[in-house]
C-alpha cells in the first residue's frame, strides 16, 4: 500500500504535465484556394470604385461583389456614418460628381484574412489616388467582411477608418500579406 499511493501521484503527474507538442492546438490556416478567392473579393471591390482620367466611374458596378443586404460604416469625418449598399452608391456618386474627381484609384497595400468555413474577414490596408497617380491622397485601413456564396466570395460589409496625424496606421497593418 506505501508503494500504491506514490505510483499513482506519478502517474497522475505525469499525465496532467503532458508537455507532448502534439496535442499543441494548430492555428486555424486559410487554404491557398480560399485565401486567393477572397483577396480577389476584395481586390474585385478596391477595382469597382476605381476609374481613370476620361473614363466613367461604373457607379452601379459596386453592387456586383457584395451581397443585396451589404453595409459600410466608415469615421471618415470623425463621427460613424452607416451606409446601405444603395447609399453607398449614391454618396459615391455625389462625391465624385461635387469634388469633380476625375480619376480615383484605391488599393490594397497590404492584408491578413481569416477564414474559417464560408465566412471571412480580411484586414486591409490601403491607399487612395485622386486626379493623380503621383500622390497618394489618403491612406485607411478597412475590414472586410465576407461570406462564400454559390457566386463566390461577397462582400458583406466594410468598416473602415482613415490615416490621419492623430491616427497613423500601426506598423503591424503595413506587413506583407499573411493569413491565419
């Protein structure tokens, strides 16, 4: 019996300090397939408000890559403001047409997405040219929240907050793509 009761405080300690590596948890990884599908979602969404010097803003396209029931929410002017995806379009509208923006290009300059199933989000970093491709006119960070459907990949909202003296983008946003 003095035997029986040490053997099993080994045992029991032994078990409960498993240090195996094996059972470590494994982070959630986005499939190759996946993560090109989604950063072309969002690629697709940067292109669809894009448009150069004499061409025409295709105002209506923003509706084809993201899904009917889709919201934007956005400090740009320091107080949230919430759009409709029919909002959206038309504030678009009216800035380009008020400000006589003849050209306007936004992209990504650097990603994260996470995904797990059908949905994902992808933290974007971006920059945005207005009249000129010689300067960037703003920079922002936008998160984009995405669901598969039977089309793919569709926007389900964009929360995004604009670069300023007060708010400079953090070092970790300004990374090379990477996907968890």
């Amino acid at each position: 019996m003095k035997l029986l009761f040490p053997a099993i405080g080994i045992v029991l300690f032994t078990a409960c300090n498993n240090n195996d590596t094996k059972t470590t948890p494994v982070v959630n990884t986005v499939h190759a397939t996946e993560e090109a599908a989604i950063k072309k979602a969002v690629a697709d969404a940067y292109t669809c408000i894009s448009f150069k010097q004499g061409e025409q803003p295709k105002f209506d396209a923003v509706k084809n890559y993201f899904v009917p029931q889709a919201q934007f929410f956005n400090f740009r002017n320091d107080t949230l403001e919430y759009f409709t995806i029919d909002q959206f379009a038309a504030a678009y509208k009216e800035f380009i047409t008020s400000n006589k923006i003849g050209s306007f290009y936004e992209e990504e300059i650097s990603g994260t997405t996470e995904q797990f199933g059908r949905i994902a989000q992808r933290i974007s970093t971006y920059k945005t040219y207005v009249n000129t491709m010689d300067s960037v006119a703003e920079r922002g960070v936008n998160s984009f929240q995405l669901v598969k459907t039977a089309q793919g990949w569709k926007v389900t909202s964009i929360i995004w907050d604009v670069e300023s003296a007060k708010l400079p983008i953090p070092a970790y946003y300004l990374k090379p793509d990477s996907a968890k």
